[in-house]
C-alpha cells in the first residue's frame, strides 16, 4: 500500500484494501493468454483457484485413493462395469492370436521357408499359451492372463508382470507369467525418504527405471498376519539386458512413473450418476406399494387389519421399534385418531431417461466411448451408428497396440528366446546379433473382428482394397473376421474338394 493507503487503512481497512487491488488490477496490461484463459481479472475466471503440481503431486500422491475409488465403481456401479468390460472384451476378446513376422529378407530365406518357420513358431507357441502351466499360478492361459491383466490395468491405471522361470512335468518351456496388483508396487516404509524413488519405483539421475519394489502381502488385505516387506526388482538383468519386469501402463505426463485409473477422469459423475439411478430405482419401488390405510374407531376391537404389516418373522428390520415395513398391497391398521395422508413420489420419472442419456454421453466422451455402445443402444440412423462405430474402432486399436506392445511382445520375445536355446526352433545367429534376433521376432496380434453393420458392402470395399493394392487378403482376413488368410485356404481346399466328392456321389 501506499501512503494515501495506509492513512484510510487506520480508518476503514476494508476501503483501503479494495482501493489497493484496484489500483494493482489497473497497473495489469493484459497481454496474449493474459486476456483469455489466463485473466486473473475477467469475473468468470476470478474465482477459479488452480494449482498445478509434477507428476509426483497431480497423480503419484493421488492413487490410492483413485484405484480404491475406481474399483468400487466397478463393483457397484453398472455404467462404469460397462465401460471397463466394453473395453475389456472389444480389446481382448477371448485373447490376442499371434501372427509370427519373420523378415526373410534381411534372414535371405525364401518365401516358402519364411512360411515354414512362422507356422512351426506358432505351433511351438501355442504349446505353452494354451496350457496353464505359463501362469505362475496355474490358474490360467496366456490368452485368459491377457484379459485379466488388461482388466486390472483399466481398474487400477497399471499392472506389474515378473518372467520367472520355474521347472514343471511335462512342460517343455520353463518361462512364467507372474501378474501383481497395482497396490503392491509401493515404496519401503525405511526409503520413504529417498529422492528417487517414487511410489516403488527406483530411477537414477536421468529418469532410467532401475528397480521396482514389491510388497509381499496386499497392503489393504484383512489377512495381513506377517511383517511387511518389500523385494527389490531390477527392472533388466545385470548381465543378459533380459526384462524382469514389465510395467504395463499408460503415461499422460512426462515424468510420470504410475498409472492412472480409466475411470479417473469421470469418478465424481459416475458416482452422482449412481446415486441418483439408486435413488430413483427406490423411489419408483416405494411408490409401487400401494397400501390401504384403516382408521379404527373408540369401540374397534383388537383385531388386526387383513393384510396387516409384513409378519415380524419375515421383517428385515424388526429390531427397531419405529420401523413399519410395507409390502405390496398392505393394508395397515391405524390407532383411534390417526390418519394417513397420501404422498405421492411421483414415480417414475418421467425426466429419468434423459437426465441419464446426457450425463452417459459426457462420460463417454471423457472415455473415448461412443454413447451409443456405451448403453449397447443403437436407434438412430444407419449413418450415425456407423460413425459410432467407427470412430470406436481407433480408441479399439489404439489400446490393443499399447496391450499388444507393452505385453504380448514382450513375452513373445521372452518365449522365443528359450526356444531357441532349447533348440525347439531353429534360429541361427539369434543370440549374436541383435539384428537378427528382431527379424525372428517379429509379431502381429490379432484380436476380435470391427462390428459391422453391413457385412455385405463391408466386403465389398475389402475387395476394392485388395484389388488395388491398397491392402491385402491376409490383413482383410484379420480385420473382417479375425481370421488368418494362411489358414482359411488350406481350409477351404479341404472343404472344396470335400464337398466335390459329395457332389460327385450324388451324380452317381
């Protein structure tokens, strides 16, 4: 404050004080973002408080709370299961199918031979994908790992997987999938302190990712008996490079070391939304009740009413004396002197359908979820329905690329490479040369087919495609079906010349 200031302050300090911020807001010359979303004087942005952290105070200090929340929302809320399991089974269906690319040219193998190797990789492949022994814990395949990693990385923003290897009759691979929840990976209670390491995870100067620490029980099970302790992880392996730990999340900030929650961005709409479809659901079942209220007279006798309140053996709340509980159709005895007064909820709402409509399709919009496939409603127009589809079908693509990237190749790779020492596939110069080592391991994971509306004109421009040179028979059959072009024509020449032979009975 000034001088002029100070004097009215000693006689109105509030006169003083608007006086002082007035003059403060004339001497601002707004420049630039100053004049728009950075105005510290425009009234619609005056009152807006922000502040603004690293990654460490916007997300890493957050995530319990996030992961808690999220996954109760799955539990109890139906508009959030659907959104995690719509994403769950469009990404990963019933599992991703590898598609073995191996580079005969920079290999200078032949295209027959190419094929021959990609179809004895994939053989070998399915040999330990398809048995449970590639769960640590035996519990499931690789294909049923993959939903359930994808699941808990949508629930809880990211998911931990270790590569043990551990012997087992009858399996010829030793490799292991070992998934843990996201709550296990967090920071020794006597390294609370140390700089660089960030809710369990362990960098050095230049943000490299060295270790990861894992808690030995769920900090948050009831069957927490033992001291807790933590088993430090190296990310790579000192001597090999080889990959302990895969660390399967999303980044949407630089410096960021965690994953965030799918649900994160919509938690506070989705449990208001949750609130009031309970809220709604139970006014509607209240109002269903209709009851016959009978007023007794001074002479009315004892007996009760036909119909009477629910017996007290079959009342949920029998223990609390104010309680009356009504069932469908009750007629309820009354004292001399008193009467009911109809209350009418007004239910159903007529407002219900569209109030939920517009908040499903802010959520969907934050979760890059059409409305339409949100709610599994489809009843607009053919073109609307398409588009919805269509533009669903990036966000698909994009997720089952992170997946497939972050997971599938990774442990294809950890595979291949104990195949190959083994001798189980045949891959020379694989351990000296990095190159070559890539060109074997070259992989495509498909997933479920795009939906589609019109199967018919679908293919049509899958033909149109193909006929000029824009893609291929082998990419259409992925894409339309699922499928692998490889394996549907051997399959299609058994069923033709099945059905020759069945056609040539028949002449006879």
């Amino acid at each position: 404050m000034n001088f002029i200031e100070k004097t009215i302050a000693a006689i109105s300090p509030t006169a003083a004080l608007k006086r002082a911020v007035s003059r403060v807001k004339t001497e601002i010359i707004n420049s630039g973002y100053s004049n728009y979303g950075a105005s510290h004087s425009k009234k619609s942005l005056i009152g807006w408080y922000s502040h603004g952290g690293s990654a460490k105070e916007d997300i890493n200090d957050n995530l319990q709370t996030l992961r808690e929340r999220s996954r109760d929302l799955f539990m109890g809320v139906p508009i959030a299961t659907a959104a995690i399991k719509t994403m769950r089974t469009n990404v990963v269906g019933s599992g991703l199918i590898l598609k073995s690319q191996v580079d005969n040219e920079y290999l200078k193998l032949s295209e027959e031979q190419a094929q021959s190797l990609e179809t004895e990789i994939e053989r070998e492949f399915a040999l330990w994908a398809e048995s449970e022994n590639c769960d640590l814990e035996r519990l499931d395949n690789f294909f049923e790992l993959q939903q359930l990693c994808f699941l808990n990385w949508l629930m809880s923003g990211d998911v931990i997987v270790l590569l043990p290897t551990t012997k087992r009759i009858n399996s010829p691979y030793d490799l292991r999938i070992q998934l843990i929840e996201a709550d296990r990976l967090s920071t020794p209670i006597d390294k609370s302190n140390e700089p660089r390491i960030h809710s369990g995870v362990e960098t050095n100067a230049a943000g490299e990712v060295l270790a990861y620490y894992i808690q030995n029980n769920h900090p948050l099970s009831s069957d927490n008996t033992s001291q807790d302790k933590w088993q430090r992880v190296k990310a790579f392996g000192e001597k090999t490079g080889r990959r302990n730990v895969l660390h399967i999340m999303n980044r949407e900030r630089i410096g960021q070391r965690r994953g965030v929650p799918f649900l994160a961005p919509v938690i506070e709409a989705v449990k208001q939304l949750g609130r009031y479809t309970e809220a709604e659901l139970v006014a509607a079942v209240v109002s269903g009740m209709f009851a016959v209220f009978i007023e007794k007279s001074e002479e009315g006798g004892d007996a009760p009413a036909l119909g009477e309140v629910i017996p007290e053996n079959e009342q949920v709340d029998s223990m609390d004396i104010n309680s009356i509980e009504i069932g469908n159709g009750s007629i309820i005895d009354l004292a001399p002197g008193e009467k009911a007064k109809d209350v009418s909820p007004g239910r159903p709402n007529s407002n219900f359908d569209g109030f939920v409509t517009a908040v499903t399709r802010h959520i969907g919009c934050a979760l890059e979820i059409p409305h339409e496939i949100l709610i599994k409603e489809f009843t607009k127009s053919y073109s609307a329905s398409r588009a919805a589809l269509l533009e669903f079908w990036k966000t698909i693509k994009m997720y089952r690329n992170w997946l497939s990237n972050d997971f599938c190749k990774p442990v294809f790779e950890q595979w291949l490479a104990e195949a190959v020492a083994k001798g189980r596939v045949p891959a020379p110069g694989f351990f000296t040369d990095p190159a070559i080592r890539k060109a074997y391991s070259g992989s495509e994971w498909n997933g479920p087919a795009q939906g589609s509306l019109n199967p018919v004109n679908d293919v049509k421009a899958a033909e149109m495609r193909v006929q000029n040179g824009f893609s291929t028979r082998d990419k259409e059959a992925q894409e339309l079906a699922g499928s692998d072009f490889y394996k549907n024509i051997p399959q299609r020449k058994r069923e033709e010349n099945l059905m020759k032979e069945v056609r040539d009975i028949g002449r006879e």
